[in-house]
C-alpha cells in the first residue's frame, strides 16, 4: 500500500503478507513509484528533473 509523504521525502510503501499482516514497510528515495511485480521482481518507474519516466527492475526483498 502507498503511502503519502512530505513533498521530496520519497515514496513510502507498506508490505503486506497474503495474511494481511504488516512485513515491511520500505521507502524508495527520489520521484519513484511501483509499476508492477513479476515473479520475483518489482518494477518501479522513476522520474528524473525533466519528467522522463526510466523502467526500473529490482529483485524482490
């Protein structure tokens, strides 16, 4: 789940197991927000200064 946070603090989200218990809660820094997730990846689009958006692929925690 997104969090909302101050203005250029990040992007907050919370990790919820198939439960609904909290995991985790991790914050990605800059102006990034997740796409999607794949079988053991979370895509995550990021943004730079000129509002370009760049594909991001991280393993999953």
């Amino acid at each position: 789940m997104r969090r909302h946070l101050p203005a250029g603090s990040g992007t907050r989200y919370d990790l919820f197991d198939r439960r609904g218990r909290l995991v985790s809660a991790l914050t990605l820094g800059g102006d990034r927000v997740v796409a999607g997730f794949g079988r053991a990846h979370v895509y995550i689009i990021a943004f730079n200064e000129f509002d370009l958006a760049f594909l991001e692929r991280y393993r999953m925690p």
